[in-house]
C-alpha cells in the first residue's frame, strides 16, 4: 500500500464523508506492476487486497481501472492496445473476463461497494461504442466498441461504467481548451437536441 492513501481514503470518507473512488491509474505504463505486465491472477489479486483493505467502508468506491491498456493475455505482453481495430473482439473478449473475474473476487469477499468498470480505448465516451472504427460485430452491431461489457454480471447489482471524454479538439486531453465541445453529439447543436 502507497502510503498516505489509507489516511487519504480514511480522512475523505470518515471526517469529510464524502465518497472516495479508487482507480489505480499507471498512466504510460498501462497494466504494468515493477516494470512488468500484470497478467489476470495478478489484476485479481489486486482488487482482493483493494477489497479487503477497504470493502466494508461504504463510502469508497471502486474503480477497477482508469483508461486501460497494455497488461499480459493470450500468451504476449503490450496485449490492451487502444489502438487495435479488434475486429474479431478477442480483446474486448479478453478485457470482460478481466472485469468480471475483478467483480466476481471483490463480491466473494462479501463487499457491497460500487463497482466502476471501464471500457477500452481510454474509456471515452466518443469511442464506448465503436464510433464506427473498432470493434467485433455484436448483435448485429459493427464495430461495437466496448457493447460486450454490457453483459457483466453482478450479484449484488452495483457495477456502472466508467466513461469520460476530454473536450479538446482531438477529443484527447492533450491539448488546451474544449474546441471539441461544439463539434460533438455531447455538446453545442447535439446537446440542445437532445
């Protein structure tokens, strides 16, 4: 445990008591622990010690990954690529097993806390579907992006998805300002139809 986070977590929650969400978030190095790819066991094994450090604290709440990429599957490392077309949807195939084996060790460790599962492809809102450039056919639907995760189960029923999107003209967060907002669905002409 990083330390200062349990204080962290304990001061938002107990003095502010306010909600608190942990995300493990490394940023460059994706799914990676010591320089390495983390492979599924070693994803789980984290929530079951995220878990048991914090599942009775109602107030935190916790997402399983911020934007996800790289991490070790199907025999190589670098496998989350938010770049592949994943056209044949084993990614996606793979990341839902990823989501549900987390769900499945956070619920059999007794916790009811909310569960934020993100999609691939940074999790942005613009791209959660497919945006007509990634993803397998499902349901009928082309390049239907991250539809799969849809079919999680929870037995507790507290499980949403984690979605978000930079503003900025490339929809990226890297550049300054929301030039993005007026050309989206989300915002300008597509927000006030809707």
């Amino acid at each position: 445990l990083i330390e200062g986070v349990d204080d962290t977590v304990n001061y938002i929650t107990n003095e502010l008591n306010a909600y608190v969400i942990i995300d493990p978030h490394n940023n460059d190095q994706g799914l990676q622990y010591n320089g390495q790819d983390v492979n599924l066991q070693q994803f789980v094994n984290l929530w079951k010690g995220i878990t048991k450090q914090w599942g009775s604290n109602s107030k935190a709440i916790f997402g399983l990954y911020n934007e996800p990429r790289y991490g070790y599957a199907d025999g190589r490392s670098g496998y989350f690529d938010p770049d592949s077309l994943d056209s044949d949807g084993r990614q996606i195939k793979n990341w839902f097993n990823w989501m549900q084996a987390a769900i499945d060790a956070v619920r059999n460790l007794g916790a009811d806390n909310l569960i934020l599962v993100p999609g691939l492809h940074w999790t942005g809102s613009r791209d959660w579907s497919g945006a007509d450039w990634w993803g397998e056919s499902i349901g009928g639907y082309p390049k239907g992006g991250n539809t799969r995760l849809a079919g999680l189960t929870d037995p507790k029923q507290r499980i949403a998805y984690d979605v978000h999107q930079y503003m900025d003209k490339k929809f990226t967060g890297e550049a300054v300002g929301c030039g993005g907002h007026a050309q989206s669905e989300w915002g300008g002409a597509g927000l006030r139809r809707n």
